[in-house]
C-alpha cells in the first residue's frame, strides 16, 4: 500500500497507482474504505448479470466491464483526483471514457452486489456519490432477498422501483435489454 500520503490521511488516484494489484480498495473524497473480498454468492449473482448484458451489447459500441475495474467519477486532467470506485458492473457508452487504467467518468449504469461488509456503504456512501456524479442508472442487487433495487436518474435525483425474483427487469440505458431476475438468481440451485 502507498505510504505517500498515508500521514496525511488522504489518498489521491496517483496513491492507488502504487498500491499492489491484489490490494482491494476504493477511495472518496480521499478517504479509503477497504474491500473484502466478496462471497461465492455474490460471485454467482455477478456472473450471471454479466453474462445477460454482455450476451446483448455483442457486436455494439457500448461496453459491460466487471469488477475489479477502476471508475474516476470526477476525473481531473492530472492524477489527484479524490475518488476511484469499483462497481461491480459498470456500462459505459462513450468509449472515449475509457483507458488503460479504466473509466475517466460517470458509467451510465452500475450494477452492485450487496455483501454483508458493503451493503449500508453501497446503499447510502456509493448511492449518493453516483446520483452525484450523473451515473444514470444504479442497480443495487440483494441477493439474499432476491431483489433488485434500480435507481433512475431524473432531474439529478434517483427514482426507484423495486423488482423481485419473478420479474423481468429492464434496462433504461439499454433499450430492449430484460434482465430475468429468475435467471439471475440461480445460486444454491
């Protein structure tokens, strides 16, 4: 892990350059909040959302990129930017957002997996900063409960509806694209 400017408490984009690959970890607004590596079922449910919107953006522009993959919400033109999350999923439509390190902005959908050790961070700290940060369309999965939170950007505010296991879900971002939740929601089967 950098040490950098670990005395000063906060850590920058060109911080987690220098951290070993295999140190899991996201940065806001400077603050690092650590990974734990995630479950069997998440790792299922994760597969399975892949693997849809993967199947229906074959052979378009827009691409689907699964974790561990670095997003800068806010990119700056040097390397201190605050804040480099890691989705899940992301979705992202212009490829001019992508490089060799990542997206430089806001995907236009994420898709996370509630865990445990992430579920209030990814419900209150990641749902503010992507309304924040313009992301279009968030998926918060609960697998436990088998259901789909899907938050809708408006007027720079999250409209939600919720779905469950019995529901074809879809996706705004993507028109045409359905998410069979029954499908995805095959762990332990």
């Amino acid at each position: 892990m950098s040490t950098a400017r670990k005395d000063e408490g906060y850590y920058t984009y060109a911080d987690t350059l220098e951290w070993n690959e295999n140190f899991r970890a996201e940065v806001i607004g400077g603050e690092i909040f650590m990974m734990a590596p995630p479950g069997t079922i998440h790792q299922d449910i994760i597969g399975e959302f892949f693997v849809f919107l993967h199947g229906f953006l074959k052979g378009k522009t827009c691409r689907a990129y699964i974790a561990p993959f670095g997003v800068r919400l806010f990119p700056k033109q040097d390397l201190s930017d605050d804040t480099l999350v890691e989705p899940d999923i992301a979705v992202v439509y212009d490829r001019a957002k992508i490089d060799k390190r990542g997206c430089n902005g806001a995907p236009d959908m994420i898709v996370e997996i509630l865990s445990p050790s992430s579920a209030r961070y990814d419900q209150i700290v990641k749902f503010r900063l992507y309304q924040k940060a313009g992301v279009r369309e968030y998926w918060i999965v609960d697998g436990e409960n088998r259901v789909v939170h899907v938050h809708t950007l408006s007027d720079e505010s999250y409209v939600t509806a919720v779905y469950g296991e019995d529901d074809k879900v879809p996706v705004s971002v993507l028109p045409g694209c359905m998410i069979p939740l029954k499908e995805v929601f095959t762990q332990g089967e």
